[in-house]
C-alpha cells in the first residue's frame, strides 16, 4: 500500500468517528423571529419541558390577583351585606291578621314589669313572650337572678306567682319587626299602659327596647310635674321619672300602702340580632335592676326625680290580660 493510500484511509477513519459522534451533541432549538425573549422569563411553564419538546415558549397568561375585601356591588343591585341591614316598613295590621296578641301576665304589686315593644312573630305563632330561641331575655332573667333556673319561654305564665314579675308588651298586635309599627300605634298605646301599670301599681316598670323608651320618655315629658334638674335621661338604667299614684279608696291592704310610685328602667332590646349589646351586657343591666328591687323602696332616693300622676282605672284596661 502506498502513502497516499494509508493517508486516504485514515481521512476516512476520521471522518466516520466525527459523524458517530455528531449523534451525541446537545444544541439548543433556535428562537424563531416571533419570539419575544423579553417574555420569557416571565412564564409559568417549565423550560425543561418546553425544550425538550422544540417548542416555542410563550407566556402565559394570568389572572391579575384579586382583592381581598368588600367587593362593589353592581349598579343596581345591593350587596349582600347592604341587603342584611334593610329593615321593614309599617304593616298594616291586617299583614299580621292570622296571629293574635299575648297574654298579659299582671297581678297587684309586683316587684317588676317587663314591657316588650310587641309581640314578635314567633312569640305570636307560639304563644309565648320572648319565645325565639335566639332572644336573651330568658337567660338575662336567670343569670342576673330574677329566676332561680332558666326557664322556658312555655312558662312565661308562672313568673308572678313563683318571681312576683310581670309580662307586657306597649303596642299589642304582633308582627315580625317592630320598624312594622307606625309611631301613632305606638304613641297611642302609652295611656293604655300607663293604665295597667296605675291598676296593678307594681315598683317597677322595665322597658325592654331603647326604642321602646322613646316613645314612653316623650309622652312622659309632656305629663310630668316636679324637679328638672335631673330630668336629662339615659338611653339604658333608671331614669328620673316616678309614677305616682293617689291613695287607694277603702280598706287597703299591708301591700297596698306600699306601693304608691313605681320607678323606670330601661334595658336594651334582649333580641340576638341587637349586636351594639353583647350578653354579658344585657346580664349585666338586668342584675343593676335586681339590685334596686332587692333594696326597701325607703332606701332608693326619688326626690329629684320628676312625677307623673296617673288616677286608678276604674275599669279593666284594654287588651288582654290575666290576672293572678
């Protein structure tokens, strides 16, 4: 073999390594003229894969990130907490025509009456006072020790016997909000309650309601005599105002010559959907009521407090009522 011809051999020995390993060279796809390399680094999808593929890698594209929070209700269309916060408007009264009224729970010279605004539906359907299970005037009434164990609102009708305490409402006729009560019916039922009060003259009168005490405080101011130094109310606790009553005609009784005034008080709505009062708050107005009742009348000074004189009906007052 000539030189030539072993120098052939070996050019072509070169050649055959050089394409067998051709086979295992790595090399990146190129970009294509559309791709915008600037984007890249941008997207969610995996380069690996991508690549392995020979795939041109675009970026994806997300959602901006929402906003936590309140989101802005459409036009036209209330939130869903705006909806929540809507109250009713006045009922007529044949709105509530299928549910009668409460029975009134009275006998002479309790120790308290507690006066709702009116009955509330479920009570109406039931009833019963306060019957809701999600209302807290049952449970202010025991922990705050008026009632020595909690009671069910189907035993409304033993608290003036076994408590010596009272169970009223303002206005009689039931609905499902007391916003359904026109400011008429409510005015107008003030006389009707002073009337049972004057009749069954307990020591104290507790109104269940802030709203409930607005109506009573206004017809109150345009009837009161005395003091006014001290006739600036509060919105819940005792108020400066006394009922008074004249002496009772003929032979009266021990308990009768005691009870000639009965005092105000006043508690926030025992509602659950009333939050601006917690529980433990209406407990706790509730046991600064026990407190005045566990004191002799003697002990609780009234002198400042401004009176209103109410004359003793001489006949049964309107509404119903059951007396003991």
């Amino acid at each position: 073999m000539s030189l030539k011809e072993e120098h052939d051999d070996e050019d072509l020995v070169t050649e055959r390594f050089k394409a067998s390993l051709s086979k295992f060279i790595f090399s990146t796809p190129s970009v294509t003229a559309q791709d915008n390399s600037s984007e890249v680094p941008n997207s969610r999808r995996s380069v690996r894969a991508a690549t392995s593929q020979n795939l041109v890698v675009k970026p994806d594209v997300l959602p901006s990130p929402s906003r936590k929070g309140k989101r802005k209700a459409s036009d036209g269309s209330p939130s869903k907490n705006s909806t929540k916060k809507l109250k009713r408007g006045y009922a007529p009264p044949e709105t509530y025509a299928h549910l009668s009224p409460l029975t009134d729970y009275l006998t002479y010279g309790l120790d308290v009456v507690f006066c709702g605004i009116n009955p509330g539906y479920m009570s109406a359907q039931r009833g019963h006072h306060f019957a809701n299970p999600t209302n807290h005037f049952w449970k202010c009434l025991h922990q705050s020790g008026f009632t020595s164990r909690l009671l069910p609102p189907s035993e409304d009708y033993c608290l003036p016997v076994s408590f010596n305490i009272g169970l009223t409402n303002l206005v009689d006729r039931p609905s499902a909000e007391a916003s359904e009560l026109s400011s008429s019916e409510r005015i107008s039922s003030v006389p009707v309650l002073l009337a049972k009060l004057a009749l069954h003259r307990p020591r104290f009168l507790c109104l269940v309601g802030t709203s409930n005490w607005d109506v009573v405080r206004k017809a109150l101011l345009s009837m009161s005599t005395g003091p006014s130094s001290r006739a600036a109310t509060k919105n819940v606790g005792l108020q400066p105002f006394k009922i008074c009553y004249p002496p009772m005609a003929g032979p009266s009784s021990d308990t009768s010559a005691d009870t000639n005034e009965t005092l105000l008080f006043v508690v926030p709505s025992t509602s659950g959907r009333v939050v601006q009062y917690q529980l433990p708050d209406k407990i706790e107005l509730f046991s600064e009521l026990k407190k005045l009742v566990d004191k002799p009348s003697s002990e609780i000074d009234t002198s400042e407090m401004k009176h209103i004189t109410v004359l003793t009906p001489s006949t049964k007052t309107k509404g119903i009522s059951q007396d003991i």
